[in-house]
C-alpha cells in the first residue's frame, strides 16, 4: 500500500513538473537573436520548436516565413504567412509580405484584396501602400488604342 501512495505521488509530482515545464517553453527569443545573427538554420529549428510548444505564436510562423523568403521557398513562405494571419489578422508585416508575394506571382485580383485590407491595419507601414499602388500601376495592361 505504501509503494502504491509514493508512487501515485512521484507520478503526480512528475506531471505536474513536466506538464508546467512543457507549457513555459519559449525558444521565441533565442531563435530570434540566431535570426539577427543570421545563423538562419538554428534559428529556423527554434523556430519550429517554439511552434510545438506554442502552436499559436504567430511570431514565431512569421520569422519562417522570413526565413522561407530569403531560401526563395515561396510555398513554405506563404504558408507560413497565412498561418500568421490567421493566429493574427492584424499583423501588417505579414500581410505587407503576402502582398508583395501576391505581387511576384501576378495574383493582382487578391493584391487588390489584400492591399484593402492593409489599408485598414496599417500602422507603422502605411507608407508601404503608395508603394504597392505604384507597382500595381506599373504592371496593369496599357490601353494602346
């Protein structure tokens, strides 16, 4: 009987440990200072790692889609961005980002979607909407009649 309390007891004390300890893992900031350092492969696992133990940290899913970007795996990236923006639909570097995506793959209905969008969450990169106006100016078909 007493085999049986010490050890229900070291099985409890064990989850409680570990359950906590799983719940408090946070490699967000130490991928993020490997991503300033540009050591992009660790940083890229941290990552990844982070988004096991917090699966809705849309920070972490947006430095991979900086990471995919600068790989140029447009696939991975855009996941990643809409991965972003639906954890946080607010996040304007993301969709400064799928936009400019959008853009390189001649998506220009959903730019027109998305730079809406933009419009509306701007902050900090509200500048960047001249920007996208002026690209989507540049590329439309010119009436030669």
């Amino acid at each position: 009987m007493f085999i049986n309390k010490k050890f229900i007891t070291t099985l409890i004390l064990y989850f409680i440990f570990f359950g906590f300890s799983l719940a408090d893992e946070n490699y967000f900031e130490e991928a993020k200072k490997k991503f300033d350092k540009k050591e992009i492969e660790v940083s890229k696992f941290l990552f990844q790692k982070n988004i096991v133990f917090n699966p809705k940290d849309a920070k972490s899913y947006l430095y991979l889609a900086k990471i995919f970007n600068s790989e140029e795996n447009e696939k991975e990236e855009e996941k990643n961005l809409d991965t972003t923006l639906l954890l946080d639909p607010d996040n304007e570097e993301a969709m400064y980002m799928l936009i400019k995506l959008k853009l390189k793959k001649s998506n220009y209905s959903k730019v027109q979607d998305l730079k809406k969008k933009f419009a509306i969450i701007c902050i900090e990169l509200c500048e960047k909407t001249k920007e996208i106006n002026n690209t989507l100016k540049n590329i439309e078909p010119k009436n030669d009649t």
